[in-house]
C-alpha cells in the first residue's frame, strides 16, 4: 500500500520521483496514441475542485482519469458548499472519505495545504496563486521530448514573477538546471514565496533580450493571472516590453523552444509569429498535460511498481 503523498508544489518529489514519471508519462503516452488500452485506476475515483476557470487542467485530468478506467466528480466553488463558507477543513474529511484522490485549483497555497492536513487521500495541486506544478511536470516532460534531458539547460522566463515562474524556479532546484529571469520592476519574484533552498539555479536580468541570450528554451505567461484582474490596465503599461518576440527567441539558441502554459494573449506577452512559428511547442506542452498527469496520478496512487 503506498504511503499518502501529496503533489502541492514541485518540490514535493525529488529527481528520481520525477525521472519515473517522465519514463511512465512517455509509455503511457505511446499507449494513448496506439489505441491501447491501460487501465490500473478502474475504481478509482478523482474529485477535481475548481475554484478558478480552466480548460485545460479540466480536460486533462477528467479525460485521463476516465482512460484509466476511474471517474471523476467535479465540483466548483459556487456549485457546492465551499461558496458557502463551509470550512477547507470540513470539505476535506468529508471529500476525501469518498474519493481515492483530489485536485484542486484555488486561490492561496495556504489553501490547499489546510485541505491536504484534512485529507485521508493525495491531495493534487491544479494551480494555485503560488504555483502550477502540474503544468511545469508536463512542460518539461515536453522538453524532454524535443531535446533531451533539462539537465544543465537554460530556461528564460520573461514576464510576470507568478505560479509559473515560481514553480519553474523550484523545478530548477531538483533537476539541476538554471533559469534566467527577467520581469518588469515591481512584478519580481519572491524566493521565499517560491520557497526556493538557495540562489544558484537562477539569474535576474532587467532586459528580457539579456535574459534570452543562449537560452534552450524561452517561456511566458499571461500579464495578468486569474485573481488579479483588478491590475489588468497597469500591469499592460508595465508589462509593455516584456513580449516575446522574434527579436527575443534570435537572442536564444538557434533551436531554442518557445513554451507557454495557455491561455495565451497574442500581441500582448507572446507575438503571434513566435506562438505560431516553428519554435513553439505550445500544443505538445497543452497535450502533455494530460500524459503527465496520468503518471502522476498512477504514481500518487499505486506507487512505482506497475508490471507494464
Ligand atoms: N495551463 C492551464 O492550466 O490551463 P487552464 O487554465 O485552461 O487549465
Ligand atoms: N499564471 C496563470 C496561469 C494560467 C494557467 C494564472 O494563474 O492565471
């Protein structure tokens, strides 16, 4: 029986953990795209809480959920009683003793920690203001994919210091790889927030051209996230040369990736011509959501001992 695990922020796992479910995320994959049935959650089932829109965090996990033979539930903040000041903690001991896994996106971290210390079952972070681990799991599962091991890489994360860069930071620490980060003044990351171990795995730059000069792979993200819409009109004055462009991704590599978590605002972080043009692997990144998330899931629940 595999002893309870979280998945609340990237650093949960350690680099073996994560070199499991590259390997799985890629197997299952293959099955998924041969038609082959797996199905080892037959059963199981996945309650999936969404206190914030989404797509594709919805449809990966709910789709995968149901390839691996279990269901899913799927609950929202005004649809149930958690719009309805139920305590976290009350909808944790009572979620969690019908369900055999939960995901949830909400608001503050401190959130889904107080559901996790409730919870008799792995309790799956699908995005919080702090972080987005699922999304990095598949983004460099992603990289993997197109260019071999992260290992030494260099990742520019140019916009916003959010869920993403933070996790991006975090994934930086435990895969040995380095970012260069660069945000407008005032929108800078807090390395306690990311709760990063030390300063060695990434540079802060001014100039997002600086930060994308040799990169692997270059990465934004939305000017504003869900929760801060309210800043939306002075985050587009501050955020005005933070977009990628073609003049960036010439600073990078010459085979450097272009990544986005989606959904993206075309003229605003990322221009069209990057997005769409031959660097971006945007659509595998969104597709391998789902994969990643099947071996996540697979490994929360029955650990690392699958026979095929
Ligand atoms: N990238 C991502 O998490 O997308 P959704 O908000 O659509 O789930
Ligand atoms: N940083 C974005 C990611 C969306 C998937 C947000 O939190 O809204």
């Amino acid at each position: 029986m595999k002893s309870l695990q979280h998945y609340l922020q990237f650093s949960d796992l350690d680099a073996a953990a994560y070199a499991h479910l590259f390997e799985r995320a890629a197997l299952i994959k293959a099955k998924f795209k041969k038609y082959e049935k797996y199905q080892p959650l037959i059963d199981r089932t996945l309650a999936m809480i969404f206190e914030k829109a989404s797509t594709r965090t919805r449809v990966s996990f709910e789709a995968g959920m149901y390839q691996m033979g279990g269901s899913v539930v799927h609950l929202t903040t005004e649809g149930s009683q958690l719009g309805r000041s139920e305590p976290i903690e009350d909808s944790a001991r009572v979620i969690s003793r019908m369900v055999d896994l939960v995901m949830i996106r909400t608001f503050e971290q401190t959130k889904i920690e107080a559901f996790a210390a409730h919870s008799r079952v792995p309790v799956i972070n699908g995005l919080t203001n702090e972080f987005h681990p699922c999304q990095i799991l598949a983004d460099i599962f992603t990289f993997i994919e197109h260019r071999g091991s992260i290992k030494g890489k260099t990742v520019a994360w140019v916009g916003d210091g959010n869920n993403m860069a933070n996790t991006w930071l975090q994934a930086a620490e435990i895969l040995d790889f380095n970012v260069h980060i660069s945000t407008p003044s005032g929108y800078e990351i807090d390395a306690v927030v990311a709760n990063l171990k030390s300063s060695k795995h990434y540079k802060v730059f001014t100039d997002p051209m600086e930060a994308c000069k040799g990169a692997d792979l270059v990465t934004t993200d939305v000017w504003t996230s869900m929760g801060f819409e309210a800043e939306n009109e002075a985050r587009k004055k501050a955020f005005a040369d933070w977009c990628v462009d073609s003049d960036m991704m010439a600073a990078a590599k010459a085979d450097a990736l272009f990544m986005h978590c989606l959904p993206a605002h075309r003229g605003e972080e990322v221009s069209a011509d990057v997005i769409d043009g031959p660097q971006s692997v945007v659509w595998d990144e969104a597709e391998n959501r789902m994969h990643a998330q099947k071996a996540l899931m697979e490994y929360l629940l029955l650990g690392t001992t699958q026979a095929n």
